[in-house]
C-alpha cells in the first residue's frame, strides 16, 4: 500500500509536541530532510522551524507558493480547519481538549456515568 500522505508545501499538519500541541498548521518551506517551516493556522503565531517528527500530516493539501506569505497560506487553508474539526480525528481532538478541561468533580461525575453504561452493557450481554 502506498504513501498518500508526503511532506509538501501546502500540507495542512497536526502538531503533536510542545506549547503549540494540537494546533493545526501549514507547511510553508521544507528546510532539510527533517525540519520545515510553518504557519500555525488557529492564531496568531511567528513562521517558525519544526521538526517533522512533531507533525501529524492530514489529508488537506492547498495550493500555495514555496515562502508564500502568512496572510496567504492562512486565506488558502481556512477552509481546512472547519473540515478537520468536522472529522473523525478533529473530534477526537476536541474531545481530548475537553478533557483535558475538566475540573475534579466533573470528572467524577463522567467516572460514574461510565460505570452505569459499563453496567448496563454487562447486564444486556449477560442476558443473551
């Protein structure tokens, strides 16, 4: 089975490490065989250097210039943002934000609510 999914001006990429985790952004430049240069596409950050074993490449390719400038990479991957968050693994991102947000008495409630849906699937499984 073949690569799809290629280091290219234009991906659109998950970053999987640092202060910058679980932001989307735009590959601008490939600097070596390993580090490129990106736009982060959810805020205002600097253009900067990034290992490309701390990116998560996704489906979405735009039609940029190699160095293109920010506004530009940013105007032609802004439709990608809305349609990752709409996918299965943008969910999984969000879900996993939410989370992480959650305060000690919340995640006790989720705790108990599990264990009653844990008990209800045991109950139904033990029936048949």
């Amino acid at each position: 089975m073949p690569f799809k999914q290629f280091v290219e001006i234009g991906r659109v990429a998950l970053i999987n490490f640092g202060e910058l985790v679980d932001k989307l952004a735009i590959i601008v430049d490939i600097v070596d065989d390993k580090r490129v240069l990106i736009d982060v596409l959810e805020f205002d950050a600097p253009r900067q250097t990034i290992p490309i074993q701390r990116l998560k490449l996704t489906d979405y390719v735009a039609k940029i210039q190699r160095n293109a400038a920010p506004e530009a990479a940013k105007a032609a991957a802004k439709d990608f943002i809305k349609q990752f968050y709409e996918s299965a693994w943008g969910k999984q991102v969000i879900a996993r934000k939410n989370k992480a947000q959650m305060n000690d008495f919340q995640r006790f409630k989720y705790a108990q609510l599990e264990a009653k849906r844990d008990a209800l699937v045991a109950k139904e499984l033990n029936n048949h």
